[in-house]
C-alpha cells in the first residue's frame, strides 16, 4: 500500500468544529453569540489558514471568509439556492455549459476549505453519482465546438492523482479539447498539494494548461502558496487569480492594490473579480456595485493595466461575464 499523501494527512488536520475553532482564537462570549450554529455548510478551515487569523477578533480579514455567523442565517429577498442559474445549463449531473467553447466539469464536491460565501454552497452535487464521468465525456467528445474544459467542483484538487489522471488523459484523447483549466483555492489552504506527483500528471499531457487560483486578501498569499505557484509555472502552466470582492474582506483600495500586487510579483496575472453571488446566506458580504467600480478606478490610479482583475458579475443566461460598469458614468449619474 503507498502511504497516504502529504497533503491528505495535512487535510486531516483541519478544523470542522466552530467551537475548536472559535476556542483557538481565544473568542469571548460576546463574540461567541455572534457565531452560527448552523450546521448547514460545516465550518472547514485548513490549519494554515487558522494560523493567520488575529486572536480575539471576528474582523480579521481570513476570519471573515471562515468563521460561520449569525448574519447568514438571515434571509434576503433576491438571495436564492441557484443564483447563477446552473441548474438551467446543466448538461449532464456534473457539466455545466454556459459559454461558447468551454464547458465546465463539476469535478466533485469537496474543497480543501468552506468559504462562507461561496455561491455553490447548496449546489446539489449529485454525489454518489457516477465518479467516471461516462456521461460528461461522452457530450464532451460529441460536441466539437467545445475547445476547454474547466475543472471546477468543489475543488478540482480534492481529487486524488488517480482520478485526475484518468480524467486529464480522457480529455486529452478528445481531438478538439485543446485547453484544460483548473479553477481551485486548494494551494490556499494546503500548498502541499502541489506535489511531485500531481505536476507528473500536468506534465503527462499535451493539452495546454491554465490554472485560476481564487484568492481574496495578500495575507491568503505566504511563501509556500507562492512557491506551489510557481512550481506550477515552472512546468509551463498560465497561472491567473480570481477574488470575490467582499465588505470587510478586500472592499478596501490598498488590500486591493496589495493583493494585485503580490499577485503579479510573482508571475500571476489577476483575471477576474467577481461581483458576489446573491447566494442565500451571504448578504453581509456584498459590496455595493457602485463602490466596486470606484475601487476599481483607484486602482486604475495606481496599477499597470496588466494587474488589475477584469470586475465582472454572472448574469444568468448571458452569453459570458458580465463588466460591471467602471466609469465615471455613476458619477455623472449620481
Ligand atoms: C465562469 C464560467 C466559465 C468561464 O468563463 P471565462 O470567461 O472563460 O473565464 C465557464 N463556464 C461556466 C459555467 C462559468 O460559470
Ligand atoms: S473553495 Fe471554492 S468551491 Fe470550495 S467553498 Fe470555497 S469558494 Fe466554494
């Protein structure tokens, strides 16, 4: 039997109790009844992550992203289970096409990490399905229209190398797949994932390689991620970052122009930042879009082209992202 890999034993290690948790930031009572209960979407949170998080506080930027509060327990109108409509370009249990040329592949459920505003949090996996995924490949091979497949979940690298093996060399046997994308937050929690077997399994195939990491604030970005980053560069794959902008996380300029800065210091070009989905849960996370697009154009003040992330929002039924409007119109309208 080959020993488990470094990284599920690190995994293991997580915190899954809000109260082992809560207990390690040394929160009072106060701060205690502020927490939810909810055992909905269990707290998940790799040690990495814990460890940056400011003792006694529930502002704390990574803290926020984590930590289940009462306020997701309160409902909004306009917060619902599918805000995106995934449901209506859901091919097969677990391929999902929305836009010309990609589809993407609901590889699994798990991530290494629960983010508290994450729009999948109610997403029916259909888990216990069919882990082959005969289906899937078998539309992909029959729509030729198709030239990248997205792998997204959950966290694509909660797959072991097996599976991501087998599925990379089944896409790589359809002629007209030519490009292949991660989109994951693993390297967030647990960098060691990006080990010397699963760059074997990225440098085994011929499809050209694309990986989204979604990061939030410059503190989720230590030494370790960045150096699995840059392993991941060094084999030849395009690294981009996506961020979800997010009140009392990153809807600040200077944590922004940091993030961005950080990010390209190291090779990565921000992609994407998301307006949030209206997910049920999560409204004390939305920033308003208006202040969105200022930040953006004091970024704009600040940064390289090249370094700020398109500001974009999923409209359902659109034919890509949508640009949430970034200039001075607002001003002129308000
Ligand atoms: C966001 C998304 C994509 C990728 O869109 P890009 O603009 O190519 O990054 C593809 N499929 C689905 C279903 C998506 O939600
Ligand atoms: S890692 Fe991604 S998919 Fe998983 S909970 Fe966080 S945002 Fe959602």
């Amino acid at each position: 039997m080959p020993s488990p890999s470094l990284w599920r034993h690190v995994l293991r290690n997580n915190f899954t109790d809000w109260r082992a948790l809560a207990k390690y930031l040394q929160l009072d009572d106060t701060q205690l009844q502020q927490l939810s209960h909810d055992r909905r979407f269990a707290t998940n949170v790799p040690m990495r992550l814990a460890s940056k998080m400011a003792k006694g506080s529930l502002d704390d930027p990574i803290t926020r992203q984590f930590l289940p509060h009462v306020q997701e327990e309160i409902q909004f109108p306009g917060y619902s289970c599918n805000p995106v409509g995934d449901e209506e370009s859901r091919l097969a249990p677990r391929l999902l096409h929305k836009y010309h040329g990609r589809a993407l592949l609901l590889t699994t459920s798990a991530c290494a990490m629960h983010c508290r505003f994450c729009f999948r949090q109610h997403f029916d996996y259909a888990n216990g399905g069919d882990r082959s995924f005969a289906k899937e490949l078998e539309i992909i091979r029959a729509e030729s229209s198709l030239r990248e497949i997205i792998l997204s979940g959950g966290d694509p690298l909660s797959l072991d190398d097996r599976e991501l093996g087998f599925l990379l060399r089944e896409l790589d046997s359809i002629p007209h797949v030519k490009h292949l994308r991660f989109h994951s937050r693993f390297p967030i929690g647990i960098p060691e994932r990006i080990d010397d077997a699963f760059l074997e399994i990225l440098t085994s195939t011929s499809l050209q390689l694309w990986f989204v990491l979604h990061v939030n604030h410059p503190h989720e970005l230590d030494d370790d991620v960045l150096t699995a980053m840059e392993r991941l560069r060094g084999i030849g794959v395009q690294i981009l970052s996506q961020t979800v902008l997010l009140q009392g996380v990153n809807d600040d300029v200077d944590t922004l122009e940091a993030l961005c800065l950080r990010l390209v210091d190291h090779g990565i070009v921000p992609y994407y930042m998301h307006q949030l989905d209206r997910t049920e849960g999560t409204a004390h996370f939305e920033v308003d879009e208006k202040c969105g697009g200022e930040l953006v154009r004091e970024l704009e003040a600040r940064l390289p082209g090249y370094a700020i992330p398109r500001y974009v929002r999923e409209v359902a039924g659109q034919a890509s992202k949508s640009a949430v409007m970034v200039t001075s119109e607002y001003s002129l309208l308000n």
